[in-house]
C-alpha cells in the first residue's frame, strides 16, 4: 500500500550565500539590507539560518 502522506512544494527561497551569489554582493552586505528591512527575510524555527524569498531577490535585480 502506497503512503498517503504527502510531500510540500519546494519553497522557493535563497540562502545567504546564494542570494549574496545572485546578486554578486558580499554575504555580509545581504546581512546588513536584512537587518535594515532593505531585503525581507525569515529565520527557520529553531535555527539561526536565514531564507531570502526568490521573489524578493528577483526585485532586487529587476531594479524594483
């Protein structure tokens, strides 16, 4: 019989290092524009790691 449980959608979201990659800026810089609220971000429950939504990054390079 097959699980019924099902998997979630991948989300869609950066770390500090591949969002500092994407938009060739340092890891510290993306660091500081999420401490002023420049780059909205989340932390994971329970971690001290940060996730960039793609969106936000996208934005950023769009220039918006």
């Amino acid at each position: 019989m097959s699980n019924p449980k099902k998997s979630l959608p991948a989300a869609r979201v950066y770390t500090i290092k591949q969002a500092a990659a994407a938009l060739a800026l340092n890891e510290k810089t993306i660091r500081r524009r999420i401490a002023d609220g420049k780059l909205p971000a989340f932390r994971l429950p329970g971690s001290h790691e940060w996730r960039i939504p793609v969106d936000a990054i996208d934005a950023m390079i769009g220039g918006a």
